[in-house]
C-alpha cells in the first residue's frame, strides 16, 4: 500500500495521513486513530491495519516493515468481501 492509497475507506483517510497522526499526535493506543479523521469508525475494515500501524510505531524506526499491508486493488477487493459478509449477517431472519 502506497501513502497516498486510502486505509479507511469509509472516510477516505490515506496511509500517509495515518503515519503523520502517528508521528505528531503518539496515541497510546491504537483506538485513539479515530481521532485522525474518523478512521476506523465506519465499517472497522481497517481496524486491524490501523493496529498494526499503531503497533508499528512503536518499534524502532529500524525495525518497521513496510510489507505490513497489503497493495490497494487487494486491499479494496478484501474489503468489499468484508462487506457483503457483514450484510448478509445483518440481512438473515
């Protein structure tokens, strides 16, 4: 996943704006990214990768992967199955 690629998509919020609240603002835990423009407070897709993120910036700068998530076509693609499954719970008798 590219910085400029959106990590929640519900409200558009990219990797890099992510990293940067990272950087700026140093959340104790990860819950707290939802104050970086309501990421995860949508459908909690990117719940997970905001963890990870988080998880991450607390490592040494040495130690950080950027293989920790996965391109956007296969992140978008993994999402919209994420949601059709969260429907169809929603949508059983």
């Amino acid at each position: 996943m590219e910085p400029d690629d959106e990590l929640c998509l519900c409200f558009h919020v990219t990797r890099r704006k992510v990293e940067q609240f990272l950087r700026t603002n140093r959340p104790a835990v990860a819950s707290q990214l939802s104050e970086c423009f309501g990421a995860g407070t949508g459908c909690g897709w990117c719940r997970p990768f905001l963890q990870r993120l988080h998880e991450q910036s607390l490592q040494p700068t040495d130690a950080v992967s950027d293989d920790s998530l996965p391109a956007a076509e296969e992140y978008s693609v993994a999402r919209q199955s994420f949601r059709a499954s969260k429907r169809a719970t929603f949508e059983e008798p």
